[in-house]
C-alpha cells in the first residue's frame, strides 16, 4: 500500500479527509474528555497497535462463502441432472443424490478464502475508509463507492483468482486466468456492487457489513453463473 498513499499514510488524496474530517472528531473526544486523548487516539496514532483478528466477521465470511459454494454447486447439479434425479415427492434421496457429488474441497477453499482473507480484509478495509472519511454525507458515500470499484473490486478478484490457482495447484496458469476472465469479471461486477456498495455505506453499521457484502456475494455468484452459462 506504500505506492498508494501519501506522507502521511492516506489513500491518494485522502489526506483532505484524514486531516480535516478524522482530526475535527478527534478534537471533539478531547473536549468531552477534559484534553485528555482517548484510547481509540492512542491506537490511531500509532498507527493500529493493539490489533485484534476481526474473528466474528471471519467466521461470518466464512460461513457465507461456504453457503454461497454450496448454493452454486447444488443448483449446478440439478439444472445438469434434473432428468434423473429422484422423485420430489421424496426429498431426502433427491437432497442425497445431490450431495453425493458434492465438491467438498472446493467448499473448504472457498471457507478458508473467507476466514483467512476476504473476512479480515474487507472489514480493515471499511475501518480504514471509515476513519479517513467518517462524516456520512453524500459526497463520502459516494467516494467510498468508487474506492470500493477501484481498490477494493480487482483485489478481491486477483485475490480469490489466486487463492483458488494455489489450492488446484495451477499457479503457472493464473496469467492465463487474469487475461482471460478478470476484467471480465470485474466489469459485469460493477453493474452489482455499485447499488450494493451505496446500500452498504449508506445504510449498514461497519460492524455488519463484511456480513452483508458476504451475503451480497451469495446472489453475485447465481447472477455470475448464469451469465457465464449463456
């Protein structure tokens, strides 16, 4: 991120929003604390000492990703199957005949990208737009949206393109694997995120957007499997 930011640690053009917005709050702590600097002050200045893993909304990444694979997987098989599955009048053996085939490899590497990655990631992400930008006014919305499209959009598809090559053990093939579908991916991504991300900045607390965005990626992945099929 040092190619990114500024003297000081900001995004871009950022150091506008840390300095006027970030600082004016941090001021008014300090008045109601009597000149004293609060703690959250103190682990600001220093730059995120006294980081703790971001557990709940790993585990809820986690286990929406796996939801979502699941999801995918389920209706892949029964729009290719669905000839010769069981009668729906018996649920039990139709749900038995398609988990049989389920990939639960996949379904751990798309949980681990979750836990590991996507989760801890995108939460210090909003933290950081957040305290760089933390009036909610029409203009920061909108700024975060397009950091969102610009930043935060082709990392987590050259995140995820490579976190699934390692797991295959393809990584020789992952240049073929950006040129080919990457910008792709991330151009048709636009037409979804764009509405969500203003939904999320605009609507949703931080402690439950990782969530949100991860159910949010729970539909993107039947808009993006059935746009590919076609």
């Amino acid at each position: 991120m040092g190619s990114l930011s500024g003297g000081n640690g900001s995004l871009w053009g950022m150091g506008f929003f840390h300095s006027q917005e970030w600082n004016s709050g941090r001021r008014r702590r300090r008045r109601s604390n009597g000149g004293k600097s609060s703690n959250s002050d103190s682990v600001d200045a220093n730059g995120g000492a006294g980081y703790r893993f971001p557990l709940k909304q790993a585990m809820t990444a986690s286990s929406l990703a796996l939801t979502g694979d699941t999801i995918a997987q389920l209706r892949d098989r029964w729009l290719k199957n669905k000839d010769n599955l069981p009668d729906p009048s018996h649920p039990k053996d139709m749900i038995g005949a398609l988990l049989s085939e389920h990939d639960w490899l996949r379904s751990i590497r798309m949980a681990s990208y979750g836990f590991l990655l996507y989760g801890p990631g995108t939460y210090a992400w909003y933290s950081y737009l957040d305290r760089c930008m933390p009036k909610q006014s029409v203009e920061n919305v909108m700024m975060k949206v397009l950091l969102n499209q610009i930043v935060l959009g082709p990392s987590v598809i050259a995140v995820i393109f490579a976190w699934n090559n390692l797991w295959l053990g393809k990584l020789s093939e992952l240049p073929n694997k950006y040129q080919k579908d990457a910008l792709p991916t991330l151009l048709f991504g636009f037409r979804f995120w764009i509405p969500v991300s203003i939904l999320n900045f605009w609507a949703i607390p931080l402690q439950t957007r990782v969530a949100f965005m991860s159910m949010a990626s729970i539909f993107w992945n039947f808009c993006l499997s059935a746009t590919m099929s076609k």
